[in-house]
C-alpha cells in the first residue's frame, strides 16, 4: 500500500537508523509498500524513515524509459567511493519542490543484503551513484539540505514549516 511520506523538519528523519536484524514478512511487505510509495510520488529512491520506519532499508529504480528495475537494499554501505565528485541538482520527496547542487563521489561500491538474505555488492555510477548515496544518507539521518550553507538550509527549512502548517490547515 502506499505509506505517506514524512515531510522535513521531523525528528524521525534526523535519526540513525537501525540496522535490519532478520529479513521477515514484514520487512518484505515494507520493502513493497516503499516501492509502490516511490512510483506514486514519483521518485527514483526511497529510504524507509521517510515512511517512518526508522530501519536500514532502501529502494531505488533509476530507470528513465525501458522496463522497470527495482532494487531493494537491507542494511547498505558505502565501502568505496571515487575521488572524482560529480554535482547534481539534488531534490527530496520529503522535501517538496526545493532542488540544490549537491557535490558526492561520482562512483561508489555499496554492500548490501537483499531480500533473499544474500550479500550483494555492486558498483554504482551516474544518476544510481548519486541516489544511493541520497538514500543511504537518510539511513543515517542527513537530509541534502545538510550539504548547503546555513542561509539557505534555514530558507528551505523555513518554507517546509509553512507547507506543513498549511497542510495541517486544509488537511
Ligand atoms: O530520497 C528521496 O527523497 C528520493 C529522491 C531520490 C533522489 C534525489 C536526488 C537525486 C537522485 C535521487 C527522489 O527520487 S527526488 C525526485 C527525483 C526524480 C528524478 C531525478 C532526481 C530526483
Ligand atoms: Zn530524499
């Protein structure tokens, strides 16, 4: 089903997640309904705090055209990333309609279990590079905006306590 997505500030989104202990159903049906969530945003990532489950479990479907290919990661981690950096224009499903120039390594190797319980490891580059760097980053509860000066971090911030007030208000 899709799960609502937490909007910026919220606390459960600056936490450290905690690693997955054992790949049950329920973490199956999370890692499903966080799939289903991403398409209807749309995105082309997911991180499961923004759906409040403050677990170390992500999705990602990079694919522009061609058939989709989704790719659920439990427990993921960065244990290699070029010294090259590549800069893309970043935004945040739970950070509505606000975009800024993040700086990553433009590749990295990420470790991870899937939802078979195998180990996986794999390289990723381009647009996958950067998203999973984005995704794994709310697992440890950094938001983009972390990577902007304070100004403008504090704008953006400013203007997602107005949407949520206003949300609040027209429900
Ligand atoms: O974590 C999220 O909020 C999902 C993001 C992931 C993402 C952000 C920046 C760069 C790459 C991935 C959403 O997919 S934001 C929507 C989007 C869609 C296409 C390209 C970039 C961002
Ligand atoms: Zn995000």
């Amino acid at each position: 089903m899709i799960r609502p997505i937490l909007i910026h500030p919220d606390p459960r989104l600056k936490k450290v997640c905690d690693p997955v202990a054992e790949i049950t159903s329920e973490i199956r049906r999370l890692a499903e309904d966080m799939l289903e969530t991403m398409y209807d945003a749309p995105g082309i990532g997911l991180a499961a705090p923004q759906v409040g489950v403050t677990k170390r479990l992500i999705v990602m479907d990079c694919i522009k055209e061609g058939p989709p290919e989704p790719i659920v990661l439990v427990n993921p981690q960065v244990i290699w990333g070029s010294e090259e950096l590549s800069t893309y224009e970043e935004g945040c499903l739970s950070i509505p309609d606000q975009y800024a120039d993040v700086k990553r390594p433009a590749e990295v190797q990420v470790r991870w279990t899937d939802l078979e319980g195998q180990p996986q490891e794999r390289q990723f580059a381009g647009l996958w590079a950067t998203c999973v760097q984005h995704e794994i980053d709310h697992l440890d509860g950094k938001l983009f905006i972390d990577y902007l000066g304070p100004l403008k971090r504090q704008m953006i911030t400013r203007k997602m306590e107005k949407l949520k007030r206003e949300r609040a208000r027209t429900g």
